[in-house]
C-alpha cells in the first residue's frame, strides 16, 4: 500500500469517525474526521472539550478502534498493527504515567528498554542521551513520586523518548506545570524536532503551547477538522489580540487608543483587547503606567475557546454554508466575551 | 518474554519500596491464615473426618489454596482488577506498548498483602505436607496450575464489564469461587458439586492438586490441565474480543 | 409524650433515612445477599457433611447447625463490611471532627445511621436466608415461640456489634493504622464470637474464655437460639453487654474528642 516513506507522510486519516455507547443512546466523538500530517511536521490538534481531540489520538495510536473510515500511521493501519506501530510512535499524555511512581525513572526506563528489545548496552547509552539532552540526568535516581511535575513530565518525556520513536503524540503535555517547565518542555519538543525530524503531533488548550511548538494547527470541533493551516498565519489573524489585564489602585480614564478596545471598565478592573498588529503592546502599557493608579498588571493570551470562536466568524463569514455546520456544536462564548466584542468594535 | 520478566521485577520493586508497609501486609496475611488453620484444628477436634477429607488432607488443601491463590492474586494482581482497569481507561497505557496486553496487565501489579498467603502457604505445606520430592513436585505442579485457572477464571469473567460497562457480576464471581475453593469440593453434593467441576471451577482450584499431591491420578491431573487449558483460552478469547469494545473510560479526561 | 418523640427523633430521623438508603442501593443489596448466601451454604454445607458422619456434632443435628450457621452469617454479614475501617478512616480525615460541631450526640447520630443501614440489611438477608435453611434443613427447630427470641437476639447482636466497631475504630483518635485492630476484631467475632463454629465445638478452656467475651453475643446467641436451644437467658447476657458496649462508647469518643481539643485533630 502507499508507502509512508516514499510520500513522506506520517498520518493520513480519512473519514474517520468514532460512536461511544449502546445504539440507543451513543454519542458520535469524531466524525468524519481527515487529516494528514507530513513526516517531522509539528502539528498542533487543537479543539475545546470534547471535541473529539483524545479520542481520535486513541484511534491513531490504535487504542480505539474506528466505527468508520480508514488510517495509517507510519504505513500501518493502527488498531490492526498496533504492536508494530506502538514500537515506532512515542506517547505522552499529561494525564497519565508511564513511570512508576514508587521506582526511580530509571528503574521503569529499564522495564521500558526491555519491552523494545533494547539491548542493556543501548539502554544505558540512551538513557544518557536523553538525561543530557532533558537536563534530567539527576532526576533519574529519585522515586518519581519525589519529583515536581515538571521534573516528572521530563523524566515522562525521557521514557516515550527512549526507543527514538519517529512520531510523538502529545496529549496535553503542558498541563499543570509552571511557566518555567512549560518553556522548557516546549523547547524540547522544538530541539527534538530539529535534531532528529521526530513528528511531533500535540493537543493542548494552551495557546503559547501551539505558537511555541507547532508550525502548522488542526482545529477540530464537533469531531471535524474546522481549521487547517499554518501557525504564522493564524498568528497573524487570529492570535494577534492579548488582553492586558490593570488592577486599578484609583479612579482611571477611559484608554483611548487605536487597537484598542475597553473590554471592562470598573472602579478596581481595567481589561483592555489589544490588536497587536496595528498597536504594540509596549505603548499600550506606557499609555496605561501614565494615566492610570495601577496596583497590577498582567498581560496574557485570550484563552483558546475565544480564538476557536474566531476561526468559526472567519469561516462563516466566508462561506455562509459552513454556518450550519457550526451549528452542531458552536462553541459557546459567554455574553461578554472580550475579543468578540473587540473585534466587531 | 525478556519484556515480560523486566515487567515482573518492575512490578515487584514497586511493591516491596515500602518496606514497613510490604512486611506489615505480609504479617497481616499470615495471621489471617493461621486463624483459618486454627479453625481446621479445632474442626477436627470434633470431626475424625469429611467425606473422606481428614485434618491432614485439609491442611494440604489449604496450602495449595494459599500459595495459589496468592500467586494469582498477588503476583497476577491485575487478573482481578479488569473491571476496574477497562471502566478507568488503565488500559491505554499497556496498548502504547508494544506488548500483549493481557500478558502485559498481569504480571504489571504485584499485591503485596497476597504474597503472605504464598509464603504461608509454602511453610503450611512444608509442616504438614509430608514433602517427598514426588508429592513437592506434585505441589508446584498442581499450584502453578490452580494459579493458571484461578487468573483465567477471574479475568474471565472479569471481561464482562466490555459488555456489561460496570464489575458487579464479575465481583460476585470472584467472591464466589474464592469461598467456594477454601473448602472440600467433596462436601458439596449434586448439582452444586458439578457446577464446581464446570461453570465455577472450586473444586480444580485446590481439592483436585490436593488430592492428587496425596494420591496422584491420571484422570484427575488430565481434567486439572484440562480445565485450566479451557478456562485460560476462554480468558485470552473473551479479552482479545474485548478490547475492541474497549471504549478508554474516563481516562484522559481532559480532552 | 411530646417529649419522649422529640427525644428519640434525633435517633429515629437519621436512621431512618439510613434505612431508606440501603434499599435503595440495589446493586448492594445484590452483591451483599449473594455474599451471605454463598458463604451460609458453604459452611453449612460443611456442617451437614461432619455431622453426617456421626448423626450430630456436640450435640447439634445437621439441621440444626444448617440453622446455626445460617443465623450466625445473618448476624454478621446484617452489618456493612469493614466498618472499623471506615470509621476509622472517617476520624483520622477529619470528618468526625466536624460532626462534633453538630449539635447532636456524636456517637448517637453515627450509631442512628449505621444501626438504620445494618438491621435494614439484617432484615432483607433474613428473607432468603430462612427460605433456603429450611429448603435444605426444614423448618426451624422451635418454631413459633422461639421467634419470640431469636429476633430480638439478632437486633441485639447487630447492635452490640455495630457499637462495638465503633470503641474499636475510636482507636484512630490515637493511632494512624487502624487495620491492626480491625483485623483482630474480626477474627475474634469469627471463631470466638461462634460465627464460624458453635461455642460448643471449641475446646474448653477457649469457650470459657469466650463465653466471658462480648464477641459471643453477636453471632453466636441469636444461632444457637436459632438452632433450637431454648436459652432465654442469653438474651440477658446480650443485654448486659449492651449496656457495657454503649458505656464504653461514650467513654471512649468523650475521651477522643478532648484529644481532638487538645491536639487539634
């Protein structure tokens, strides 16, 4: 069959689609559901809760099996070749562990070596890599439930690492963890990508998550993919809004300011919506610091419903057909939504 | 199978990384034991014997069952814990690893608490058993074997929770096959006594190994390696089937 | 009048709705009747092959000891499982604690739930437990004015137990593992407390020591009235350790809860 070497594909999904529960009362998760992704391409899969995003990794990954439509992963059908695919993809899912909790990172790496038939001298030699390339050696020898989550979400990295998997799934990698462990884990996945082509395909509700890794982002609701395309561009159309949070100290004037939208104005809260593109955040700030008693200020990205929301204004906008598409599962944006309003400003 | 065994020692480092907790349990369990043996003793004070089953014969029984079972349930932690593992979505991890599955969740969770039946059991047969080297033979056989039937019964029927979707039924046959194999199957009569030779199979757990260690048998040794063979392609066939209904719980659940 | 209802209502309210919820639970119901038939039919089933034997087993008939141990597994299985353990886990959380707050008796309104859930429980293992003793062994021996007795044995056995577990699992106001103490519990109730053999049956100098011990008014009293021994006077002795058991209930959670004071839980 197509070979994935030749073309150069890592995933090719068409039509799939998955049903959970008795005929009666069962829910369509993913439903016709295409998507292709080219080897050392970093995808982001993006979509609000129960979009469909776990459940067509599972499919992928062959821990699900499809109700319909087809699948290949590295060349191999995943529910049916599941043994041969799991030896050549790596896993990681925020939510779970392969390591042992009561066992150091290394003692379940050496579980873990020996179930890819890695030899102990390989093993050992890769573990080394990995704790160099992680930053992690030292983490190694501690019982994993010692670590922080973000030591443990490195050694988690290491572990799924550790049979160089030529594709890497990612489920909510950056979950829990602080700014600091979420940069660096990001950097990783980036470094990753660069030095040895690994695929990287990862889901997240983070915004900087998708702008730091991916190059390229699926957004999926309802089970379809409702957005496909480059990370730059989505940058420049959609993430170019952040809202710029004041903790007001005293009384303020209205921020007057082109690109600039009030979002909420009371006597303690500024929240402003900044177009980045026609006004950069600096002499938002400057202008803000100036006029106003500021007892804190935070600037932050719009969470990634609103910017989905947005992909869903476009679309429709554009083709009023895709409106009713929208319909079977629009996301629901609460009545004062900060971009929303900005944008139609 | 090198995979297999490094799994096995993973499973029982991480069991026995508590060391106060690991002993404890196992003292526990002992003490459970000799209650039991304690009351096979004061039974026997009153009662020369059962349909042909005397204290000794007994005591035998309850070795085999001890170290079985607490191979099974110790060393085979997971056997009976598929419901909870399928309703959990636990199974996602072991189907991201190139592994069998089944073969991969059994040997994955060591119960410390059930190795003091092992060790128990083990001691209790060197006490009372008479070993010769035939009859200690007869009893690893007959162990590993009624651990094999005890593990494939309980996930057996552990694997109606792919249809069923909750673990009542299959804790009910845990429950029951675990009181049921404590006792002579001999003292049963009837349609009970046959339903222990067949549908919950009591009676190969620990009466049949038993009574082969003292009088070995080829029919009653066929029927064990028989049964055993059955119940364990049962196990393997309704899990593999299984698992394509596997729906991943709750597991992962912020999607 | 009024007076003695508002009195008991704390009690009857909180049992009640305990009552209520353990029918409610089906699939517990289910799990806990099937427990209790399997483990009376085993035991016995082996009863009823040793006295075959002989004719009788210290001086119990086959349908005796059918009855015998159909009674003692009601008394004991009529009472959520691991008790000691859940209460104990309830303390060392933190979650007695906040009860004391309420304004009712601690111990009361825990005993009202808990006697509520267990002698509902009681009640519907009972049904099926009587239908098939006297299936396998006929009708009861007695029957008729034994009724009389054996149905205030059992409340009282499930209620001296029930407030029992409670002193036991008082130990968590002290200690942080509980197990200990819950496992020596039950293994005190099974073979000295007459659950998994009549007193009769040990030999002599553990049934004196057992007949001194509260263990034997819970399921050994209600069986062997069951079996057709007409002993009214241990339901006296039940009574007495009644008395004992709530005396040393209240002792012990009033000197608990001055620990809970002084430590700060």
């Amino acid at each position: 069959m197509s070979d994935d070497g030749e073309c150069g594909e890592a995933i090719r999904a068409t039509g799939l689609a998955k049903r959970f529960g008795a005929a009666g009362r069962s829910v369509e998760a993913v439903s016709d559901l295409t998507v292709s992704v080219a080897r050392g391409e970093r995808v982001a899969y993006i979509g609000p809760n129960g979009a469909g995003k776990s459940t067509s990794i599972k499919i992928l990954t062959g821990i699900l099996r499809p109700t319909a439509g087809s699948a290949r992963v590295l060349g191999l059908v995943p529910w049916r070749e599941r043994r041969r695919l799991a030896a050549r993809i790596g896993t990681l899912f925020g939510q779970r562990s392969q390591l042992w909790p009561d066992l150091t990172a290394r003692q379940s790496f050496t579980m873990l070596a020996a179930i890819y038939g890695l030899g102990s001298a390989k093993e050992r030699l890769r573990v080394a890599e990995l704790g160099e390339l992680l930053g992690a050696t030292e983490l190694f020898d501690a019982p994993v439930r010692q670590l922080s989550l973000g030591q443990r979400m490195r050694c988690e990295l290491a572990a799924c690492l550790l049979h160089d998997p030529e594709i890497l799934f990612l489920d909510e990698p950056t979950i829990g963890l602080d700014l600091l462990a979420k940069q660096r884990l990001r950097d990783l996945l980036v470094h990753l990508n660069g030095t040895c082509g690994t695929t990287v395909f990862l889901t997240s509700h983070d915004v900087a998550d998708i702008e730091h890794v991916a190059e390229r982002v699926v957004i999926i609701n309802a089970g379809r993919v409702i957005h496909d395309g480059a990370v730059a561009a989505l940058r420049r159309d959609l993430l170019a809004t952040k809202l710029v949070d004041v903790g007001l100290a005293g009384p303020a004037p209205t921020i007057d300011l082109p690109g600039v939208e009030v979002v909420e104005h009371n006597d303690t809260v500024l929240r402003l919506a900044v177009d980045t593109a026609s006004v950069s955040i600096r002499a938002v700030l400057d202008t803000v610091l100036d006029r106003c008693e500021v007892s804190d200020i935070s600037v932050v990205d719009p969470p990634l419903e609103q910017v989905i929301a947005r992909v869903y204004t476009a679309s429709s906008a554009g083709a009023p057909e895709d409106a009713s598409t929208g319909s079977s599962g629009p996301v629901e944006l609460p009545a004062t939504d900060p971009v929303r309003v900005g944008r139609q400003g | 199978m090198r995979g297999t065994v490094a799994v096995l020692r993973a499973a029982m480092r991480d069991a026995t990384a508590r060391r106060a907790a690991f002993w404890w349990q196992i003292s526990v369990m002992v003490a459970n034991d000799l209650i039991w043996v304690l009351f096979w003793m004061i039974f026997f004070t009153r009662v020369p014997s059962v349909r042909g089953w005397d204290s000794e014969k007994v005591l035998l029984l309850f070795a085999v069952l001890t170290t079985g079972s607490g191979l099974a349930l110790g060393i085979l932690a997971n056997c009976r814990r598929i419901p909870v593992l399928v309703r959990e979505g636990a199974l996602d991890e072991v189907l991201t690893l190139p592994v069998s599955p089944l073969r991969h969740l059994l040997v994955s969770r060591v119960d410390t608490v059930n190795l003091g039946d092992t060790v128990f059991g083990v001691v209790l047969f060197l006490a009372v058993g008479r070993p010769t080297p035939l009859r200690a033979a007869v009893f690893v056989a007959g162990v590993l074997l009624s651990t094999a039937l005890l593990a494939s019964f309980l996930v057996l029927i552990g694997c109606a929770v792919f249809v069923t979707g909750d673990g009542e039924s299959s804790g009910l046959g845990t429950h029951a096959i675990l009181v049921l194999s404590s006792y002579p199957a001999d003292i049963f009569q009837g349609a009970t006594k046959m339903l222990l030779y067949t549908v919950v199979p009591a009676g190969f757990v620990a009466s049949v190994p038993a009574r082969l260690i003292d009088r070995p048998d080829l029919t009653d040794a066929a029927a064990l390696v028989l049964i055993t063979g059955i119940f364990a392609a049962l196990a393997w066939t309704a899990f593999t089937l299984g698992l394509h209904r596997y729906a991943s719980g709750s597991g992962w659940r912020r999607s | 009048m009024n007076a003695v209802a508002g009195g008991v209502r704390w009690f009857l309210v909180p049992a009640g709705m305990a009552a209520r919820r353990m029918i409610a639970d089906r699939s517990g119901l289910v799990v806990a009747v099937f427990f209790y038939l399997l483990v009376s039919v085993t035991l016995s089933s082996l009863w009823r092959a040793a006295a075959g034997h002989q004719g009788s087993v210290a001086g119990y008939s086959a349908d005796s000891l059918t009855w015998y141990a159909f009674a003692a597994e009601a008394a004991i299985c009529g009472i959520a499982v691991r008790l000691v353990d859940e209460i104990g886990e309830e303390i060392a959380t933190g979650v007695v604690t906040a009860e004391m707050l309420r304004p009712a008796s601690v111990v009361g309104v825990r005993l009202a739930t808990v006697l509520g859930r267990s002698l509902t429980l009681l009640g519907v293992l009972l049904v099926p437990g009587t239908a098939l003793a006297w299936t396998i062994a006929g009708p009861p021996p007695g029957l008729g004015p034994m009724v009389a007795l054996v149905l205030p044995a059992f409340a009282l056995a499930v209620t001296i137990n029930v407030i029992m577990q409670h002193v036991a699992a008082a130990a968590s106001f002290w200690l942080r593992d509980i197990r200990a103490a819950w496992f020596l519990y039950q293994k005190l109730v099974f073979v000295l407390g007459g659950m998994l053999l009549p007193l009769e049956v040990l030999p002599d100098s553990l049934r004196t020591v057992a007949s001194c011990l509260p263990f034997m008014a819970m399921a050994y009293v209600p069986a062997r009235l069951a079996a057709g021994h007409p002993a009214p006077e241990l339901l006296v002795v039940q009574a007495g350790w009644l008395v004992v058991a709530v005396a040393l209930a209240v002792a012990v959670f009033a000197a608990g809860q001055r620990r809970v004071e002084v430590t700060g839980g």
